[in-house]
C-alpha cells in the first residue's frame, strides 16, 4: 500500500516504481491501460494515465490526491483518458485540495477539457476546487516540474497525439519511457545511461509505422546505454511470448524500486 505517508521512508533518494497499468489500447492479455506510478521521497507522479487508470491506483492502493505530478508521452486515450475521471473523483469523493501539475504535449489542456466535456457534460466548467496547472513540454529541454526533471524528445506516432518520449531525473535516478513510438535515435539519448527504460514492445516482430517491435528494439539494443530495460503496451504477439524474451516485461501492479 502506497500512502501519503511513504513520504521520508527509506534511504531519501530511493524511487519506487508501480506499474498500475501495462497494457495496450486493446485490452490485450486484460491489462489496464498505460499507467506507472513513481514515488520519491519529494514527488508522487504518474507517467501516462490511461483511461483505467483510477482503476489501476485504487486496485493497488494509490491513493488519487495524493499524486504532485502527471506526465504525459502523448494525447491517446489509453494514455491520458483517466485524467477526467482522477478530477472527478477529486471533486465528488476526494474533495481534494492540493495542487496537481500536468505536464505532457503541446494542447493537452483543450484536449483534457474537451475529454471532461465528453466523459462529464458540463463538468468543464465547474471549478475543480484545488490548484491545477498545465504545463506544456518544449522539445529536447530539460524542464523542472516539482522535483522533477523532464526532457521530452519527439517521437513517431499517430501526429494528431503530439507524441513524445520522455526523459525523467528524479533525485539521483533516471527514467526514460519511449511513450508510443516506431524505432527512432531519440530513444537512444533519452534513454542514455537511464537506469530504467520503460520501452513499449506493441508487435513482436511485425514492423509498424507508429510502434516498435520486439525484433526492432533487439536489432537496436547494444546502441543502449540504459541499465534495465522493461518492455510494456504488449500485444498477444509478444504476451505468448513473453516467458521466453530475453528483455523483462512489465505486469500490472509490478513492483521495481531503484
Ligand atoms: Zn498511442
């Protein structure tokens, strides 16, 4: 169980990570969507927020006010549609009243809002009665957000989503999250000496315009300089597979701490 009170446990620059959502916008292998949950001593972000997210961080114990910080790799649903239902839930059960920062792609506030509007007629233009900040990530700088910084490098999926990957330091740890992407050099400096790179693995071996696949990622993986790499947003091509990959996958509710 994560609480607001994990805050100060353990040695001050240890950064657990939960994996409260690894799988694709399909359903396959009955995952829940994108959605990883990070807890440092002085910031509790999620990377991506999938529809199923508030799902996710209930069924694991993560308790919704309690996050500082959403970053966002990019505007698909399986990866930021939980948002409406986190501010809902804030404002009807949690009656929350610490800030939340989102951070993510260029637009992702009209695009947030036009959600809430979709999800919760009329509930985006009622106050959410706590601080909440939008901020968009420029390219290829680094940015402080709370505790946090955050570097987003372009990546090459579906352009309406503004896709990015995602370079995050928090305390003296590195994590880079290739966000949805087809194989590009940018992994490569965004994931550079990280020591975790959560890297998506949508195909096994079928190449894809917007998505990397396993045979890909392994014809590139001596470029990488990262410590672990941990694939996620599987396909039932690479699940049946997985027992015998020779990268780890992540599962829900996965536990990894740095
Ligand atoms: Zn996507």
């Amino acid at each position: 169980m994560f609480t607001a009170q994990d805050h100060g446990t353990g040695p001050m620059d240890t950064v657990t990570i939960r994996f409260l959502g690894t799988g694709d916008a399909f359903g396959s292998g009955g995952r829940l969507q994108t959605c990883i949950f990070v807890n440092t001593a002085e910031t509790r972000f999620l990377i991506d927020c999938g529809t199923s997210s508030l799902i996710g961080m209930k069924r694991y114990g993560v308790d919704p006010s309690s996050i500082d910080v959403i970053l966002l790799s990019h505007l698909h649903g399986d990866h930021f549609g939980g948002i409406p239902f986190i501010i809902r839930e804030s404002q009807i059960l949690a009656q929350r009243t610490a800030p939340l920062i989102i951070a993510g792609p260029a637009g992702l506030k009209i695009r947030i809002e036009e959600a809430m509007g979709v999800y919760f007629p009329g509930s985006s233009n009622i106050a959410t009665g706590f601080p909440l900040e939008f901020i968009e990530l420029p390219d290829n700088q680094d940015l402080s957000i709370d505790s946090l910084h955050v570097t987003a490098y372009p990546a090459i999926h579906t352009p309406a989503t503004n896709p990015h990957s995602l370079r995050i330091r928090c305390n003296s740890r590195v994590i880079a999250y290739s966000g949805d992407t087809r194989w590009n050099d940018n992994l490569i400096e965004a994931s550079s000496m990280a020591d975790l790179f959560i890297c998506e693995a949508f195909e096994y071996d079928k190449a894809m315009d917007n998505h990397i696949d396993y045979r890909t990622l392994m014809q590139n993986r001596w470029n990488l300089s990262c410590k672990r790499i941990v694939l996620t947003h599987m396909n039932d091509s690479v699940l049946r597979r997985k027992d015998s990959l020779e990268l780890e996958c992540a599962e829900d509710g996965m536990i990894i701490t740095l």
